[in-house]
C-alpha cells in the first residue's frame, strides 16, 4: 500500500467526464501502439499495464505502508499478500524459464541480476525512500493515476535519481567487485528451486503470522465482489495480488523479460535531458544504450507498461468517483517527497530494480538477488519509518 492511499474511500457516484475519456484512451492506444510500433505486443502490454493499475488502485495494494504496518502495528495483512503473489507468480515462471523461450519465439531473461553488495547497499537506500517518498516503484504509478499530486512530486524527482544514478554509477562500482548472475533454477534444477523457494516463503508465511498474532489484520478477502464493486472498488487483496502475478507471467510470456518500472522512469528522463541539450555519447552507460533512446518510449516495453499502469489506476479513480487531486502539499511533506523520489530513483538503479523488478521479478524468475534485495529494502524500510515524523508525516 501506499500513504495516499492508506484507507480505502467509500466508493461515490463514478466520474463518468474521466473514467469514459480514460477508456478509450486504453483501447485507442492499444490499437495505435500495434499499428504504429510494428506488432501487437506494444497494445498488448499498454491493456496489461492498464489491468495492473486498476488491480494495484482498487485494492490499494502496495508496499510501503504494509511494511509500516507490519514494524509499526504488526498488520502483516498486506505482507502476507505480498508471499501470496510471489509464490504464485514463482510458480508461472518456472515452465516458462525452464523453457527458455518466449511466446513470440525470442529467448527469456526472467528478472535476473548481479547480486553483490550494490544490491544490498541500493535497496537499502531505496526502502528508506519508499517511507519518504510515500510509495514503491508500482506504488507510485498507480497513486499518480489516483490523482495524488504529493506522489506526482516523488515521481519526477524518481525519474531524476534514476537519471543521475546512470551517470555516477562509478561511485559504487567497488561495491560490484565480484558480482555475478546467481539463478537458482540453473544451479539446481527449476522444478528443485521451484519446490526450495515455495518452502522458504510458506516459512516466511508461518513466521509472519506468527508475529501478527492478536494483533487486528488486513484481510486477504473481504466479500465477494459483484460487478458494480469490479468497476468502483475496492477488491480483495487476493484477487488484485493473483492479477498481478498473472499480468508478470504475461509480460515474461510475450517480451522473455519480466515486468520492471524504473528503466521506464530513467528512459523518461533522459529523454528529457537530451531535448535540452544533454549529448548521451557523453556518458559511458548512455552511449551503449543509445538505440532506446533513439527509439523513443512509445516502442520501450517498461515505458508502455508504466504509462499502461497510470491509466488503468485512473480509470479505476474515475469508476469509483475518487478523482480528486490535493494541491495544497504542507512544506515538509514536500520536502520528504523530493527526498524521497530522489532515494528511490538512486537505489533502484544500484540495486538492479525495484521492488517490482528485483524483488518481485527477480525472485519468481530464481534470482538470488531478488532475496538480497529485500532483506536491504526491509532493513531501509525500518529506518524511513524512524525519520518519518521528522517531515511531519505518520508514523
């Protein structure tokens, strides 16, 4: 969950003037992106980004606040969701990386990674952005398309981390010394690390209920949802979680990679940057990566997803009647904002992704990294949460 989304609003009557301009927008776009990029995935992947958003807004489902929750109230509702979706996606990876080819006859990558100690440092760093920041990488996409104007800040200033992380990147290159791509399913076989990680996050599972006992917890399913609750919200945690492991089994079955977000947000900004003037032949790691941005974001996988995933949410803020933009930010709580973006952006690219990418990604397809990962988010998570009232903000 997200802070702008921290409690679920009574559904009002639905914004009709946004939710059926939003609509045509996803079926327009997904129809130009087919025609106009040269093949049917970009459409494809621009309609999955818009389900992802809409199961990411309706649910509220994210994970800085469920990490706050569980430190701060031990809720481990959300937390428990979260093993929920990386046990199932695990389990839709594993043909698919075992198979090592993807729908359209290319070779899969999954989300793996170099794990070292950059994956640690820069996870850490980012889980202390997510409690600034407000929000996780998917989190901040999703309370954008929901109108937050707060997250609109923390989202410019993650795309400018995420920039400048890609030219100082020799910074941390120490910490780099002996990485190397680590994925369980080729050291021991995908069907035994299948099995092996399955065992470690029903462990997890145990262990966490076991520290939110007697404490009050966010249900994984509260009623059954009936078509007007599909269009308004909110869904069961259970349900937007299985969407969102579905929606990353297709990503990695129609592109062989799996679902990321900042490579969206750094394209973004260099973008920029090169249309005031920037020369990307300037910097090492640019000058390689040349061809994206000559291709432009309109034919970048992670790009039409991202922007996919901002409609879908405010669709899903227009059905609901929940459109409804704050512009008055208090001082400190923009401060925590830049702050914050800036954090997750420089994090993310240390550490290889998100928690979407590295994390959720990394671990259904066997990354080692991905387990790093979030062993550095939690522990930055703990710390954000300390610093949290120091920028006026809830604890």
């Amino acid at each position: 969950m997200t802070d702008a989304a921290a409690r679920k609003p009574i559904p009002l009557p639905t914004q009709w003037p946004v939710a059926i301009p939003v609509l045509l927008l996803l079926g327009g776009g997904a129809l130009w992106l087919s025609v106009n990029g040269g093949h049917w995935k970009y459409g494809a992947l621009f309609l999955i980004g818009g389900v992802l958003g809409a199961a990411l807004y309706h649910a509220t489902f994210g994970f800085s606040l469920a990490y706050r929750s569980a430190f701060v109230r031990r809720d481990m509702g959300a937390v428990k969701a979260q093993i929920l979706m990386v046990g199932i996606a695990v389990v839709l990876f594993a043909p698919v990386m075992a198979g090592g080819k993807s729908l359209l006859g290319g070779g899969v990558i999954g989300g793996l990674a170099p794990v070292g100690w950059e994956v640690l440092a820069g996870s850490f760093i980012f889980g202390v952005g997510m409690q600034l920041g407000g929000a996780c990488g998917s989190g901040t996409l999703f309370t954008v398309g929901g109108g937050s104007v707060r997250m609109m800040v923390t989202l410019v200033f993650f795309c400018l981390g995420a920039f400048l992380a890609t030219l100082h990147g020799d910074l941390w290159e120490p910490l780099r010394a002996g990485s190397r791509t680590v994925a369980l399913g080729r050291e021991f076989g995908w069907w035994a690390a299948t099995a092996g990680q399955l065992a470690l996050l029903a462990a997890i599972w145990f262990a966490v209920s076991r520290l939110g006992h007697g404490r009050r917890q966010q249900p994984l399913w509260s009623g059954t949802p009936t078509w007007r609750r599909m269009l308004t919200g909110p869904w069961p945690l259970l349900m937007s979680v299985g969407l969102l492991a579905l929606g990353n089994w297709l990503i990695l079955l129609i592109t062989g990679h799996a679902w990321s977000v900042v490579w969206g947000f750094t394209l973004w900004a260099a973008e920029i940057a090169q249309f005031l003037g920037w020369d990307p032949a300037t910097s090492p790691f640019w000058a390689v990566r040349a061809k994206f941005l000559a291709r432009g974001v309109l034919v970048d996988d992670t790009s039409i997803t991202d922007i996919g995933i901002i409609l879908g949410a405010m669709l899903a803020a227009g059905f609901g009647g929940r459109l409804d933009p704050v512009f008055r930010v208090p001082a400190r709580n923009l401060l925590a904002a830049i702050i914050g973006g800036l954090l997750l952006g420089i994090g993310a690219r240390m550490a290889y992704g998100c928690n979407i990418g590295a994390f959720f990604s990394g671990v259904a397809s066997s990354s080692l990294h991905g387990w790093v990962w979030i062993v550095g988010a939690l522990a930055g998570n703990w710390v954000g949460t300390q610093l949290r009232p120091s920028f006026g903000l809830e604890k």
